[in-house]
C-alpha cells in the first residue's frame, strides 16, 4: 500500500492543470486494473478525466478524486517520505491514501458484483464537470462510501454543511472623483451597503455567510463604475440553503443609479445526519474498536450522494492531518485497519 500511496502522490494532479490530471487519471487507472482486475471507463468532460468501474447492477458506491490543491512542482518543496510511520507528500492525505485503500479493500473481496467505483478529477474546484456523473452513479443504491481523509482522529464524516457560491456584481457610474463625484454612481459605497446585508443573512442554525473576495474601481481618481465581492455559504440543511438563495437573489440598491446582478446559487446540498445514520452504526458494529463521529464545515462529493438520497458514509479515508496545508501527513499503522473496515461495510451492504 506504501509503495502505490507512493505512485499516486508522485504524479502531479493540480486541479487547474488539466494535463496533469490526464496523466494521474491514466496512473490510477492502471493501479485499479492491477487491483480489481478490470479497465475503468475513462470520462473526460470539458477537458477534465474522471474513470468509472462498474461490475454488475451497482448496489454499492465507493467514491474519490484524484485531483489535489496542490500547484505543479510542489514535490520540489514537500517530497514524499516515510519517516516513524508517517507519510508526507502534496495530496497523501487529500485523497490519494483514500484511492489505494479502495482498491485494497475491493481487491480482498470473493466477488465485486454490485460495486461501483467512481474516481473524479474535479472535486477541489466544486466538482463542476463531475456533479452530475456522481448523483447518477448514487441514485437508487443501498450506500455510498466517500473515501475522503478522516476527521480529527480518525473521526468518520457522518455531517457535513452544505456550500453556495456567489459573485455580487454592482453597475455604477463612472465619473471624476475631482471635477464632479456627484455626477457619478459610486458602485464601492453601494458594495459596502450589500456586504453589510449579506453578512446579517447568516447567524442562524448554524448558516454562516462570508463576503470574501473584493474587487472594484480602476483608478485613484475616478468613481468606481464596478465592483464586486465573492460570497461563501454554509449551511445544515437544504431549508436553510433555499432560505439564503432567496435572500441573496432578494438583494436591492441602496444609492439611485446603481445596478446588482447576483450570480451563483447551491453548489453542494448538505450531507445530513439522518444520511449517514445507519451507516456508521454498521461500521461501530463491524470495527473491534470505538469509532468517533465528526459534524465538519468542509464539503466533499459525498454531499452529492446524500443529496439524491443515497446513504453516504464519509472520511473512510487517510487518518493523519493537514489537508491543503504544509504539515499534510498520513499515520502508516492505520492503513490496515481502515480497509479493512471498507471491506467489511461493503460485504455487509452487498450481503444484506
């Protein structure tokens, strides 16, 4: 398992760079065939590679990507290694460790009839190509199993927020800023107005709602005609998430003159408790030891799954720590055990 961790995080798979992610696509191609003793179904849409395995009427989901946050040539600055059990390298633990204990734990199993496997090349972008491939491949099936790296701990996933994502845009009127201001329509005062409106949106049942990025004006000298801010959403469930998508498509001017235009809307639903219940009580009853539970802000593609209403068990993955972050790593010893545990949910299900 060390050595195809070591396969996978080698090969480069910057989302942005769809080259990249091509030439991962065909690596862990290769290593499923080796494991599960079939070719995936290579699906490129809009450039971006995403592979599919499927072996008999699907019963089962196991669920990962391949593409990391992490910019080409950052194996220059953070290399792999294994040092006193601990594994680092761009994308060990965001996802890459999750991809080869998927492949061992099918690999163990006397029949892969009912499974199906769907490795995508989009998910740190918001999964924009590959969506619509995940919800078919969950709808009507007994469980999916997201491969995504643990929570603290080892935690499984078994909550997660959901995501909308916005761009406020506000037309104003360019004039000069000496000569005659009043003759213009200030689109950055107008801004100000709707970030303060955006941010009383949240607060409530957990939603948080966050102007992030800004931009506007194009001189030191002029009103600014444009500008805009970037907005994150979160929220617990699809209730809250319809709530917020009417208020911000509700956003009105303050200053005469000015124009919005509100762009974006739900991205990911929220992966609910009542999703992955039943689930993570299967996988206390099959582990020999205690399992942790984790509500996480993040989310994954197992938001999708649950979304459709499959039953969606999450952060089977890695346990380790430092997801898009320097100290990214991955604790050896826990390999085994953790497919294991994959093994054994997916017999369960398959045998129910």
């Amino acid at each position: 398992m060390i050595d195809d961790i070591e396969e996978l995080v080698v090969c480069e798979s910057f989302s942005a760079d769809l080259e990249a992610v091509a030439r991962s696509a065909k690596v862990v191609a290769a290593m499923g065939a080796r494991l599960l003793g079939a070719e995936p179904e290579f699906l490129v849409i809009d450039g971006v590679t995403h592979l599919r395995w499927t072996f008999g009427t699907p019963r089962v989901l196991l669920l990962g990507h391949h593409d990391t946050v992490w910019p080409m040539g950052t194996l220059r600055t953070h290399p792999w290694s294994v040092v006193d059990g601990v594994a680092r390298g761009p994308g060990v633990f965001d996802m890459k460790s999750g991809l080869v204990q998927l492949f061992h734990a099918l690999s163990g199993l006397g029949s892969l009839d009912g499974v199906s496997v769907l490795v995508t090349g989009d998910e740190e972008v918001g999964s924009i190509t590959s969506a619509r491939l995940i919800e078919d491949a969950a709808r009507g099936l007994d469980a999916a199993f997201v491969l995504e790296a643990s929570a603290d701990g080892g935690a499984l996933k078994t909550q997660r927020k959901g995501t909308s994502m916005y761009e406020v845009l506000v037309h104003g009127r360019a004039a000069h800023a000496g000569l005659e201001p009043e003759k213009g329509v200030n689109a950055a005062v107008e801004l100000a107005h709707q970030i303060l409106a955006i941010s009383g949106i949240g607060g409530t049942d957990g939603t948080t709602v966050t102007p992030t990025v800004l931009a506007g004006g194009s001189t030191t000298n002029t009103v600014p005609a444009l500008a805009q801010v970037d907005v994150d959403v979160r929220v617990e469930t699809v209730a809250e998430q319809q709530r917020v998508d009417a208020l911000m498509h509700a956003l009105s001017p303050r200053l005469d003159g000015a124009r919005l235009e509100v762009r974006g809307g739900p991205n990911r639903p929220p992966l609910e408790a009542a999703m992955s219940a039943s689930l993570f009580e299967l996988a206390q009853s099959l582990s020999p030891v205690p399992l942790l539970s984790a509500h996480v802000g993040g989310a994954s593609d197992g938001n999708f799954t649950a979304g459709v209403g499959c039953p969606t068990l999450d952060g089977l993955g890695g346990v380790g720590g430092g997801a898009h972050a320097d100290h990214e790593h991955v604790i050896v010893a826990e390999l085994p055990g953790r497919t294991k545990l994959l093994r054994d949910l997916v017999e369960a299900v398959l045998s129910a």
